[in-house]
C-alpha cells in the first residue's frame, strides 16, 4: 500500500477510493445499502455536524447497531477529528451510562430516540437521519493529524470498572496495512466481519474494506442467529471474514454444506486456535481458502500468518505467527530480564504504533514512553508467549490466569484441549477463581447425559496431573460470549458462584480415604 499510507488521513483515503469506486456498492447490512459515493457523502454530511456540536478535542459517543450507519458514524468522527467512543447497544443502560461519564462524552451519535436511553442533560444528541437530511455546507479541506486520538474503546467483561483504550489514526492504518499488503485485499473482495463494531478487530476489518474499495457486509449475530449467518456468506459471495474460535465451533458445528464455497480469506484471533478448530475450517472452507491466525489486542499489534496445508496437529494450541513490521520485542520474567531462546516470559512491545493510552476523564493517559525515542511506546501486553526455534510466536497463556496448584505451576488451556478433544464436547472453557480454583464449563453435543460431567471428570484423571483437574465441572447448553465474539469470562464466573451458593458442599472422606481437594469435583 506503499510507505505513505499511515501518514494520509483517513478521510482523505476514503475520498481517493470513492472518487474511483463511486457507483460500487461499500456497504450493506441487508437493510440499507450505500454505494461509495452515497458513503462518502454521507460521511462528509455527519463530520459537518459533528465539528458543529462537539468542541475540538472532546469525544463522541457511537451508539448504533452493528450497520451501514455506525460505519459512518466511525468514519465522520475520524473526518472531523473527534475521536469516538463506541458504545454497545446491547449493553445496560448503567453500563453505558458509566462510560459516558468516564468518557466526558459532548455528544452521542445514534437512532431516533438513542434506544430509550436516559442520557444527562449536557450531552448533546446526533440524529444521523437528521443530519444526512441537513443542507451540506462545502467543509473545505479537513486538516487532521493521524497521531490525534481517533477511537476510545472501552475492555468488556472484565472485573471492576471499564477502561478505555486510545489508538490515533495511525496505528489503525498500521492494523489495515499489515492485512491488506498480507492477504491482497482489493476491490473485488467482500468482507463479512463476525465480530462487533466496538472492537479493535471490528475497526480493522471495516477500515480493511473500505480503504481498498472492497464490498462490506455487515451483520448482528446476536440478532439474526447462525443460520443466517452462514445464509449471507453464501448469498453475498463472502471472499474474506474474521471471527473468533468460540464463534467458530459454534457457526460450522453443524457441518454446514456451501456456505462458506467462495471464502479465499478465513483470519481466525481473539483466543487461543486449536487442532480441532483448524480441522473445522478446513473441512468448511475451500481447498484454496488461506486460513491467517494472528495475534494482537487493543493496545498493538502482534504477529500473523497463513497457517500451511501440510502443519502438524500441535498439542495446545496453533502458532499465532511472526512478529509484524514496525515492532520491536521483549519476552522477560517475572522480575522484567529478558528470558533464555526459547523460554516463556511475558511479552513487551515498543512500536510508535502502540496505543496513545488510557482515556481518563476526556483526555489520554499516555502510556509509557521510551526515554531514548519519544515516538516509541513500550506495552506490556501481560500474555505469556515462547518463540520456538521456528521463530514463530506461541501463546502459552494470560499472566493472571497461570496458578499455581499445590506447589506446581498450571495453565488451563491444558485442561481446556483436554475436554475439548472428548467426542460428546462440542466446546469447553476454563475459569480461575479469585481462590485459585479451576472450574470447567463443557457444551455436550446434542446435549448432556447424566454421565457426561462424571465421563469428562474421569477423562481429566486419566490424561492429566491431579493439579489440572477441575475442582467443579458445570454442563452448560452454551458458552457465553460478549459482543467482539469473546469468551464473557466474567459471566462464566457469576454462573459458577450461583451454582455454589445453591449447591450444597461436597462431601469430604473420612481419615483414611482422603481425596484431595482439587479431585472433589460437583456437576
């Protein structure tokens, strides 16, 4: 995409792609349609109102349904240089109400009526109908710097209170580039991303297509449902489309036939990727379908790559690829030295495409600067990582969820590929109690028997140490996920808390026949 390409504003890119696209059909969610042109214009008539009711250097809420219209609200909010702050519409009102404060929000962005929500009295509302429907003044040239914050978007699902993440233009034209220049991305593609809006991934993928002159089709999982789903990767022709494991197993559980016939890009993150996820893809995609595992958060990029044909099954979980361009690396230990080739540490990124900061009471937070290069910022991402003698990158786990049982140093993902390679279990997730427990969550195929939690408890004794072994197996009818496609972690904790206050305790044995606690085991 050329060595320039992080320097240009968005909006000017989007102008280039729609002078030369102007007829082709951008975007569409199976209700409204827009054509490039129509984006563009529509973009440009909401930037308009947005400079005229939010004060330079504040922030505009997005509150919008995964569709044509939050696209442009994104993108208008990029053009006029506030940065936004998505806001999930399937979230509680006290959710969004926390964040519009947290947030020093001027204005939200949204339907008619704002879905009902109560919203203080100063913040101001933008009703993209009306504002489409506004006479469009000439707005000139638009002078915006790609290192001003662009999108604030608040972590979900984690404990205490939500935190928003700062990223500036380019280090999301730096996200865009890296997957256009690695999957060739042009204007022939259709994107269908199963992933929210209000994710890092979400930007990415709406970014990826509509800066190539690509056709993006958007869609509420949650809303339509699976079926659906896979009958819009068919109708449309799907050539390229990202989602998380979780999401996968559960879209091509059911063998679908064709739906996923014209895919050429299948890009799998967010989580951990297993053998049987790949095996899934496989069996679902074309033969010629590239399959792209990456890595990266929020707050930066990682590493990608197309995982080959012909890689063997691995144990845990796949590769999640070579580090990217533009990024420098550390892996240290726990007391910040970097660690032996091939060891496991956490890993550090310093890259001037890391994430502005946090956003805290309207402005940014930085994050930590590199004393000798101030355009260099150092994160500390907090996952677990090795580098084999491959040179590619694998991720062992999270640094908050590596325990310690009895003395010995565990990782659920072991116990999560063990119940998840059992026949009767379609998916399996493991959580980790603030008491250092390891509780499981098994889906059953076709649902659960009343053996099925004693099988996947025997299964456990049998292939891994007592460490490993769950203190509490729960048969659950599926896994919950928040809006990015995530696993909710923190709903599968309040599950398991509301088992153990309705459940009384297990039965220890008498002296003599003790049973370790970690084996006491409950359905």
């Amino acid at each position: 995409m050329g060595t320039g390409f992080v320097d240009t504003p968005v909006f000017d890119h989007l102008r280039e792609i729609a002078g030369r696209y102007s007829e082709k059909l951008a975007a569409s969610d199976g209700t409204n349609r827009l054509t490039y042109s129509e984006l563009f214009r529509a973009v440009e008539a909401l930037a308009s109102r947005i400079e005229a009711v939010v004060p330079d250097g504040n922030a505009v809420g997005i509150l919008q349904a995964n569709s044509v219209w939050y696209t442009v609200a994104m993108l208008a909010s990029m053009a006029s240089g506030r940065p936004s702050v998505p806001l999930n519409v399937r979230d509680p009102d006290s959710r969004i109400n926390e964040i519009v404060a947290d947030a020093r929000l001027s204005a939200i962005i949204g339907d008619k009526g704002l879905h009902g929500l109560d919203l203080p009295q100063h913040v101001a509302r933008i009703d993209i109908a009306q504002s489409l429907q506004a006479t469009l003044r000439p707005a000139g040239h638009r002078t915006v710097s790609v290192d001003a914050p662009a999108i604030v978007l608040y972590t979900s699902g984690s404990t205490g209170r939500p935190k928003g993440i700062v990223n500036s233009q380019r280090s999301l034209l730096c996200r865009v580039q890296q997957y256009v220049d690695a999957c060739h991305i042009n204007a022939q593609d259709v994107f269908l991303p199963l992933t929210g809006p209000a994710t890092i991934a979400g930007c990415r993928e709406i970014l990826a297509a509509l800066l190539t002159g690509a056709t993006l089709q958007l869609v509420e999982v949650e809303a339509v449902g699976l079926r659906a789903v896979r009958g819009r990767m068919q109708s449309e022709g799907v050539t390229i489309t990202y989602l998380v494991p979780a999401l996968l197993r559960a879209l091509l559980a059911d063998e679908p036939a064709d739906a996923f016939g014209s895919l050429r890009v299948a890009r799998i993150g967010g989580e951990k990727v297993s053998s049987a996820d790949i095996r899934l893809v496989r069996k679902a995609v074309p033969p010629n379908c590239l399959v792209q595992i990456g890595y990266s958060s929020t707050e930066t990029t990682g590493s990608q790559w197309f995982l080959p044909h012909d890689w063997p099954e691995f144990d845990s979980s796949a590769p999640v690829g070579w580090l990217l361009p533009g990024i420098s690396f550390a892996i240290v230990d726990e007391e910040g030295y970097p660690v032996q080739p091939g060891k496991i540490g956490e890993l550090l990124i310093r890259s001037p495409y890391v994430a502005l900061g946090y956003w805290e009471n309207g402005a940014v937070v930085p994050f930590e600067i590199d004393p000798d290069d101030q355009t260099l910022r150092i994160f500390a991402t907090g996952d677990l990582v090795q580098i084999g003698s491959d040179g590619l990158l694998r991720i062992i786990g999270r640094k908050g969820r590596q325990i310690k049982v009895n003395g010995r140093r565990v990782e659920p993902a072991e116990l999560e590929r063990v119940l998840r390679g059992a026949p009767s279990v379609k998916d399996a997730v493991v959580i980790v109690t603030p008491a250092n427990e390891l509780v499981a969550f098994a889906v059953p195929h076709g649902g659960a028997g009343a053996s099925f939690c004693d099988e996947l408890r025997q299964l456990a004794r049998t292939k891994l140490p007592p460490a490993l072994c769950p203190l509490r197996l729960h048969a659950s009818a599926e896994i919950p996920r928040l809006a990015s496609g995530k696993i909710d972690m923190a709903m599968l904790a309040a599950i398991d808390l509301s088992v153990r206050e309705t459940t009384p305790p297990p039965q220890i044995a008498h002296a003599g026949n003790e049973v370790p606690a970690h084996q006491i085991v409950r359905r």
